[in-house]
C-alpha cells in the first residue's frame, strides 16, 4: 500500500467548536424549502397541446387521403378485370395489349 501523507492530514484533523442545536433541523428545512421551488410543475402550454392535436388531425387527413386514392385505384383495377372476365372483346383485347 502507498503511504499518502493527506490520509495523516484527514485523520489528524477534529472539528473545533460546537454547531448549534437545531443546525441540523434547518439544513433540512432549506433543503426540502429549494426543492419544492427548484422543480416546477410539469403542464404543458396550450400551445403544446393546439399543435399536437393540429399535428394529429392534419397526420390523420393525409393518411385517409391516401388510403382513398389506394382504394380507388385498387377498384379501378377490379373493375377492369371484371369487365374483362364477362366482355370477350375486352378479354381480346387486353391479352393484345402487352
């Protein structure tokens, strides 16, 4: 083990004096007196909670934009593919049709 000449020093040194009788009880007091005032309540603005529900509503109309135009596209095609079964000259003519 290395011998460190400030563990002497630590050991060496005592407290001079008396602190007085109820130190203890205010450093407690100021203690739990900061943290109530140091960590405010979390609440969100209403700015926060327009633009989420603004974010959310103009999320949710681009996606049902979306899916209407896949669902009119995927009709067309059925649409197309039905008229094709049961009209001959549409089936002749799509399989001329690469």
């Amino acid at each position: 083990m290395s011998h460190d000449p400030l563990d002497e020093l630590l050991q060496s040194w005592r407290e001079k004096g008396r602190l007085p009788a109820r130190f203890q009880r205010e450093v407690w007091e100021r203690l739990a007196l900061r943290s109530r005032e140091a960590v405010p309540p979390v609440r969100p603005h209403r700015g926060a909670w327009t633009m989420l529900i603004v974010a959310s509503a103009v999320a949710f109309l681009l996606a049902t934009g979306q899916a209407r135009r896949w669902e009119e596209k995927r009709w067309t095609e059925l649409k197309a593919q039905y008229f094709q079964t049961v009209d001959p000259q549409a089936l002749a003519a799509a399989q001329r049709t690469p």
